[in-house]
C-alpha cells in the first residue's frame, strides 16, 4: 500500500468511518469529527476524505447525486429506503459478475468497478403496506 501522511484529521475521519455501515455525507462525517478537532473545517474533511479514497482507504459512493463514504471496500450493492434513507449493503458476486459482463459489450470504455442500487422501503417503514420491501441482509 502507498505510503500515506497519517494526521490527526486522516486518523479520525478514519476512525468514525471504521465499522461505519450508514454511508454518512461528508457533513455528516465533520460534525463527527469536529467534536475531537473542533478548528477542523468541512473543506478540509471533504479534502482529507477524497485523499482517503483516492488511495482506496475508504470508498466514496454517489447515491442520488451526493457523495457518501465508507470504509466497505469489497464490491457490494446498496439496498435504498425511499423513506428513512438508511442505505443497506448488500453482497451478490452473481449481480456484480453479470453486470460486469454486460458492460462488457458496450464500446469505449473499460470498466472497473460496478454497483447497483435498489430502491424501496425498509422492513422498519414498510408498516402495514405489503408492497415491495427489504431486510438487510446481516
Ligand atoms: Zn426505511
Ligand atoms: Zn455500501
């Protein structure tokens, strides 16, 4: 692994993010670490995270258009609620293998990485509606 700078704001933002399954934002990710280093400010947490994911510490995930992070680095899918928002991860080789065969076919570009998110409302919000619903899986 690359040699990295380990500073107090690496170090805690990496430790609020370890263990972390919420995929906070990066607002989310300042208020946390602004208890312990109360003169950091939101850029420079936003600077550190992006640092952090460039170098494949943590993983930066973009759900409808905002950035989240977490420290979950195997490929994995997310599961939505529409409601509450909690986002649960959730790991299907099969899913992630045929979608990267399909992607395959299409011209210009080499693929990565791929996720899939699925959307609905979580076992906690779903109350009395039978329709579409999810339970994390662990
Ligand atoms: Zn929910
Ligand atoms: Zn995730």
């Amino acid at each position: 692994m690359a040699q990295i700078k380990y500073t107090n704001q690496r170090v805690e933002i990496l430790d609020f993010l370890k263990g972390n399954t919420t995929h906070p934002t990066v607002e989310q990710v300042y208020e946390a670490v602004k208890k312990k280093l109360s003169r950091i400010s939101k850029a420079t947490v936003y600077q550190n995270m992006k640092f952090l994911a460039e170098k494949g510490l943590i993983q930066e995930v973009n759900i409808k258009g905002v950035s989240r992070f977490e420290p979950n680095l195997e490929p994995h899918h997310h599961l939505i609620c529409r409601k509450c928002g909690k986002i649960f991860d959730f790991e299907s080789k099969e899913l992630t293998e045929y979608s990267l065969r399909i992607a395959k076919k299409l011209k210009g570009m080499t693929i990565e990485a791929s996720n899939t998110n699925f959307y609905g409302l979580c076992k906690k919000c779903k109350g009395g509606n039978k329709s579409f619903a999810f339970e994390p899986q662990n």
